[in-house]
C-alpha cells in the first residue's frame, strides 16, 4: 500500500512548523513534499539586522533539507491550484513547469507587500519582505552616504542622506531604529560635509507608533528613536512618490533618494485563485484550519482567515507568532487524518512582543510585563535565540562581534534596484536579468519595439519601469547594472 502523499505549499513560518511537525509525527508513514522557491526557512525577525549590517545574510536563513529530515523538497512556485483534481502545478527556478498531487494539502504560502495607489510608490520605493530586499538596502544605504559624502553640491548631499520609512510597524520601526544607527557608524568614517548628518523619517498614518502593542511601548520606542534623531511623525502619509523624493499628505516635499515601503502585508495571491469563500483576501478555514467543503485541504499563516477563539467573530491577526502556532496544528490536524494522534483547534495565549530598537535597546512585554532598556534588550535577544530554529550560535557570535567590532561599511553589488521592484509576488527571490520571470516580459518588449528601437538600441523598459536586457546582446559586465538608476554608480 502506498503512502499518502502530503504537499505543503510555502516554507514561512507557517509551512516550516507545518513539516517539521508532519515529519516528527508521521515517522515516515507519509510522504511528505515541500514546494518552496528558495531552500531555505527565513527568520524574518532579524531581517532588519541584515540590512544595517549587524547580521550576515545567511545567519538568518536555515537550510530546509538539512533541518526537516523525510520531507522532500520541491523548488518552485505554486502558480494554479485544481481542488478536484488534487493538484498542484508550479514553475521551477529554471523556467520549467511540473505538477504535483496530494492527498493532503496545506496552503502556507504568506504575505506579500502591501500595495496602495500612491503615484509613484510602485516606481519609486522597495519593500522589505525578503532576503534579496535587505541586502539591496544595506548596499543602497551605503552607496548613498558614500555619494553624499563627496558630493559638490549641499542639497544633493543632504538628500542623499536622507531616508524615509513609511509604516511604523514592527518592522518600518525596526528598519528605521537600525537604519540610524547604522548610518552613523558609516559617517564617523566617511564624515559629511559641516551642518549635516544621516535623517531617518518614520512615517504613518496611524496615531502612534506600533499600534498593535500597548502604548507604553509605543511610547518607549518613541523615546529611543528620537534620542537618536529619527523624525518619527504619525499622522502623516505619502501622497507622491518620486526619483527626487516624496510628498507628504501635509504638503512638504521632502528631497530623498530613498524610500522603504513598510505599511504592511497582503495575503499572497495565490489563494485568491482557489476559488473557496475569502476574508480580506485571506482563505477562510474552520478552527481545525480545514478548508470547509474540502477537509483534505489545510490552510494556515498569513494567506488563512483563523478564527480567533478568543474573540468571537475575529480572526487572528498576520503575526509570526500565529504562523508559527498555526503550522504547529496544522501538523497535528494533517497526522490526524491519517489516524495518527486526535485533531485539535487553533487556540492561543498571547505571550508578548518584542521589537529590537538596536544596540541595546527594545521594548518589550513578555507575559504582559512591559520593559524597556538594556533589560529588554537581553530579553528580545533571548526571545530571538530561542526562537530561531538553526544557527543560534551563528547568530550570537555576530551580535558579540558587533559590540566590539566596527562594521564594514562597504557594497557587494549583488543587488539592484531593478531586481527587487516592490510589485511582486514573490519577494524572496531577486529577478535575474534573462531569467524565466523576465522571459514574457522581453518577448512583449521585443514585439513593441520591433519597428523603432530606443538610440543607441537601449533595452526597452518593462511595465514596471525597469530596463530588460535584449537577450540577443552580450551581458553586460558584472560590476555594471543592466540600467544605470538614480543614486547607482
């Protein structure tokens, strides 16, 4: 007899805990499959750390075959999902299609940045929902304080070295509590000319600062940010974005050369396509995280609407605090359609929150006590640590030698801007110039401009602004981006 097949589509937190506990529970008894674009868990936490340099890049990533033993890995990205026919078709990194069935299937496929129609913001800004994203930004910060430093001109420095963060979430405040002071470790070595020093702007439409947290950690992240001279201001939007800077809803144009899109998450888009009942865009699932008219289908993380037990006619909100928890049933709930163990619901008790605010300051409320300074800090860190499920060590060695050690402020140039464009659906892979995401797009390009060519046959420019490299041209150096783009040298 055959062993049931189980497909698990997304590798988050919430696809991660799914297979790990599948594998632990089922021993074996089930063959267990994996659909992911990249081959690696990525702890999206600590991201933020990555971006200012505290953290290589592969200290936040864990190896999905080296950790999740009898789970096979399929690299690729779900793109048509047939309930009846219990299939799963996806495209593969290199272009190529294949189809997987299921007995089981659970739907982990996350969140994507949150879009809104902002003039310019799709051009202009970049996301921060990905591994790709993070390194683009730190090279891009770098690059900008570098370029500040030994411009002539007084305000192309100053807007070089200016930086807006819209969203002050977790993960826009984060961003920018790190951003800052990185970019004063940058200057004491690349000083900038008299009268000026690195700005951060913090902005939301929101009341305050992290409104999903009490607001006595608002208001200590509110004190930390502007000790170090972050603008933090609420209340306030976009309202136009630029290649010279933005416009904010008071009026004020701000001149920039940098803007990170932080105002939340969307579900992914896939779901959409399943074609069963939605809740704000998220796959509705009953308590057992069953999708209701196909109980052999799971749903959980950011793309399900969980009912929140606890509050009745809510659902839980798009943490990875519910993810993690979701995946933990869901594993549970899949092995017990086999017979293997009883199902259970989705219940949850908050344990608190931390947000990392940089060097030694956080804010924190575990078990609903609220902290702050250096304490909370060892408690964010702790919670970090014992959180992640590789590379603890790895992780703590980088944090020591970033309290000794100053940090390298230089650029890889391993991404660029046109690789990371904040409309896309799968934020954890970079567009490769010629590769099979690009393919359509070039062939469209090539169709428009067969009768007129741009001078000087310049690669025609894609929907999304960006340049696509004419695949019938040598490619172009490596140390050269495809399209020269504002601030990129």
């Amino acid at each position: 007899m055959s062993r049931p097949r189980v497909v698990i589509v997304g590798a988050g937190f919430a696809g991660y805990q799914t297979a790990r506990t599948l594998s632990r529970l089922t021993r074996n008894k089930a063959d267990i499959v994996l659909l992911n674009p990249t081959d690696y868990f990525l702890y999206l936490p600590l991201l933020p750390q990555v971006a200012a340099g505290v953290l290589e890049p592969r200290r936040v990533t864990v190896s999905l075959t080296g950790t999740l033993p009898g789970v096979r890995l399929v690299l690729g990205e779900a793109d048509d999902i047939d309930l009846e026919a219990r299939t799963v078709h996806y495209t593969g990194p290199e272009g190529d299609g294949g189809t997987l069935s299921y007995d089981r299937l659970v739907l982990a496929v996350g969140s994507v940045n949150k879009l809104l129609p902002v003039p310019g913001v799709a051009e202009h800004a970049h996301g921060f929902r990905g591994l790709p994203e993070a390194l683009y930004l730190r090279d891009h910060v770098t690059r900008q304080i570098e370029l500040a430093a030994s411009a002539d001109d007084f305000k192309d420095s100053s807007a070089r070295c200016t930086f807006v963060v819209v969203g002050a979430g977790y993960t826009g405040t984060e961003v920018a509590a790190q951003g800052q002071l990185f970019t004063d470790q940058l200057v004491r070595r690349k000083p900038l000319r008299e009268g000026l020093r690195p700005r951060w702007l913090l902005l939301d439409i929101a009341p305050r600062v992290l409104p999903e947290l009490d607001e006595r950690l608002s208001s200590t992240a509110v004190r930390v940010l502007r000790q170090r001279g972050v603008d933090v201001r609420t209340g306030a939007s976009v309202e136009e974005a630029t290649s010279t800077g933005v416009r904010l809803s008071d009026g004020e144009f701000v001149d920039t050369r940098t803007l990170v899109w932080c105002v939340g998450v969307r579900p992914d888009p896939l779901v959409a396509g399943v074609g069963r009942p939605m809740e704000r865009g998220r796959l509705l699932v009953d308590p057992y995280l069953q999708v209701p008219g196909h109980p052999e289908v799971f749903a959980c993380g950011d793309a399900a609407a969980v009912p929140d037990l606890e509050r009745p006619r809510e659902y839980t909100a798009m943490t990875a605090q519910h993810a993690w928890r979701h995946g933990k049933v869901a594993g549970h709930n899949v092995a017990a359609s086999f017979g293997i163990g009883t199902r259970r619901v989705y219940r949850h008790r908050d344990l608190g929150f931390v947000v990392d605010l940089g060097g030694v300051k956080a804010a924190a409320n575990p078990l609903g006590v609220p902290l702050s300074g250096p304490l909370a800090g060892v408690v964010t860190r702790g919670y970090h640590l014992a959180a992640m499920p590789g590379n603890r060590v790895r992780v703590a060695a980088d944090w020591l030698l970033d309290a000794v050690l100053p940090r390298q402020g230089v650029q890889l140039g391993l991404v660029r801007s046109w690789s990371v464009p904040l409309e896309s659906a799968s934020p954890e892979l970079a567009r490769v110039a010629g590769g099979p995401e690009k393919r359509a797009a070039v062939a469209a390009s090539a169709a428009k401009t067969s009768a007129v060519r741009d001078p000087g046959n310049r690669p025609a420019p894609t929907s999304d602004g960006h340049a696509v490299p004419d695949p019938n041209k040598p490619a172009a150096p490596a140390h050269s981006p495809v399209r020269p783009v504002e601030g990129e040298s």
